[in-house]
C-alpha cells in the first residue's frame, strides 16, 4: 500500500492531470483538496450540485479542515469543461445515473484511505448522490451532510417538463461569465429526478446512514415537502438523522453553499453542519435538549442532567439557536395550536 504522503500527492496530481485534458471553464471548476500531513479522524467528501463547480464547497470545507479534517470537492463527471456549448452541441453532462454512482464509490473509496470515517456531503444534484449513498451503502460512510436534494421539481408543471421532454434548456444568464454550465439536455437533470423518486420510497423501508438534511422555504427548483416526508420516513429506521429548514426570513436560495451564490446566511449553515459532524446526538436527544430550554434552563446544564456532555461538539450550543422550539413545544402540548 503507498503511504499516506503518496496517497494525497497522487490524488492530486490525477485530478490535475484530467482536468488538464478537458480543459476547464476556469480555476473554480478545479477539483479541490485539503490535506492534512497525516490522516484525520474525519474524511469530508463533498458532491457539487448539478451543473455547477467544486468551489461552492471550498468555504464550508475550508471551516471542516481548519478543525482537523482532510477534505476532497472533486468535480463531478460531465461539468466543468470549456466549451461553446449550444443545443447543437450540448454540454457533456451524463444521462446515465450509474455513471454518477460509480464516480461517488471511487471517491469514497479514495476518501477512506485517508482517515477513519468518511463524512459525505452533497447540494442539490450532489445532495441526491449523497442520499444515494447513505441508504445504499450506509456501511461506507459515518454520516452525510444533505444541501436541498434535488427530489423532484418545485412545482407540478416543473416535475412534468423534468419528466416529459427531451429539449436543451438554459438557465439564463451570460454562458461566458458563468462559472458552471448554464445549459443543458433536460434527460440529464431527469436522472435525479428519478433516482430521487426511487430514494422517497427506499426511505419507507431502508435504514440508512445517519443524515443531516437541510432545506429552505423559498427554494424554488426543489419541493421541500418531498425533504420533509423523505426526513421523516428515515428517521423511523435511523434515529440519528436531522433535519433543517431554513424559514423564508433568512432569504436562504437553492444555492445555499456560499454568500456569493446569494446566501447572506452561509455562516450559519457552516456551523450547523460542524455540530451535526463533531456531535452524536439522535433528533429526539436534540428535541429534548429544544424543550427544556424553553423551560428556562441552560444549555450546558441540560446536557448535564441528560449525561450528553460528552457527545456534543463545539457548536451545539449555538445549533440549538437554530432549532424551532415552538414547534418541539407545540407537538408535546397538541392543545396549544392555534387551530384548537
């Protein structure tokens, strides 16, 4: 077996070396690695979304490095590369859902050479794979970080377009300043939307990975309903996933992983997401912890009564800002509903 020295120096130097060949759009579609000298306790993997680039994940990875994690944003297959790209002549993206699948195991299987657990992680497009993997190959992986999956389409007409046509379809925008694509053959957004179809109904009755799935209420290419159901069919089989829906005051977009794509609030998904990787805590532990701070009592006194002080990371406390109590008090006192 190499040594870990060669390991990293060679998954650079392949990664380099193939997007070279393509050749990219620009620096931001490069596949980005941060490597610790030795190997870590945690492995982050992270899957940029459908039609954009490994840079949308560099500033949350750059937050799980910094607190002692090795971290790899490889670039999806099909994306990234340089082109006039026109209904004529389509961007290369894949139509082939086990093209994705084969990519996601050769990256988890790299990423576990080089710590103990893998912690894989995933926006939109990415964030189905990651799914993917968490209720198919649990086994590989410690847990996954779940950016607004794309599940099925936002609205009925969207979901039947998605389902139904064959056409080129654009985005919009300026394609020469665009970072990523900003076109593409819809059969190649489809294949999410069928596996996410496929993962809503595996959900029912497959225990999965534990997963931490975030949403958003102006999310406008995604139904959040679908997270929703999707998050409480796998909680019934794996008591440690969570779920967060970011409420439409916080202006949080589709596009979620950084303050330029629009999110103002990106510093706050970071430190959720560094909760949910340095805690263990099941969602019921989480609610607990929610209801008796509605009573008054403090954070660090509350996980001392419940014996959890040892299995809650740095950013918990803070987590738990971020946690509707109102709805944990309201679904423990049914009466208080404004509907009784």
């Amino acid at each position: 077996m190499p040594n870990y020295a060669d390991l990293t120096t060679a998954i650079v130097a392949e990664a380099k070396l193939r997007e070279d060949a393509l050749p990219l759009r620009n620096e931001s579609c490069r596949s980005k690695f941060l490597f610790h000298d030795t190997p870590t306790q945690k492995v982050c993997l992270f899957f940029h979304g459908f039609t954009a680039y490994p840079d949308q994940f560099l500033p949350l990875g750059k937050a799980l490095f910094q607190r002692g994690y090795n971290v790899l944003i490889p670039l999806m297959p099909g994306h990234g590369k340089a082109g006039k790209w026109t209904r004529d002549n389509p961007t290369p993206l894949p139509t082939d859902p086990k093209v994705y699948q084969a990519f996601v195991l050769q990256w988890i299987q790299k990423a576990q050479a080089l710590g103990q657990q893998v912690v894989i992680g995933g926006l939109s497009g990415g964030g189905t794979l990651a799914a993917w993997v968490a209720l198919n190959h649990r086994e590989l992986i410690d847990r996954a970080l779940i950016f607004a999956p794309y599940l099925s389409g936002d609205i009925i007409i969207d979901k039947l377009f998605i389902k139904l046509s064959n056409s080129y379809y654009s985005w919009g925008g300026n394609a020469d300043q665009a970072i990523g694509y900003t076109s593409f053959q819809v059969p190649a957004l489809r294949l999410f939307m069928d596996m996410g179809g496929q993962l809503m109904k595996q959900a029912r009755t497959t225990p999965a990975a534990p997963m931490f799935m975030f949403s958003t209420e102006i999310d406008d290419s995604v139904d959040t309903n679908d997270h929703k159901a999707f998050f409480a069919d796998a909680l019934q089989f794996q008591p440690k996933c969570w779920y967060h829906c970011f409420d439409r005051s916080y202006k949080v977009p589709h596009t979620m992983m950084t303050a330029a794509e629009g999110n103002q609030s990106a510093e706050l998904l970071y430190l959720m997401a560094k909760a949910y990787v340095e805690s263990d805590l099941t969602w019921a532990e989480v609610e607990e912890i929610g209801f008796r701070m509605t009573e008054g009592k403090t954070f660090p006194s509350i996980v001392a009564e419940l014996g959890l002080a040892n299995r809650v990371g740095p950013d918990m406390p803070a987590m738990m800002t971020m946690v509707d109590k109102a709805a944990i008090v309201q679904s423990r006192n049914p009466s208080m509903s404004d509907d009784n």
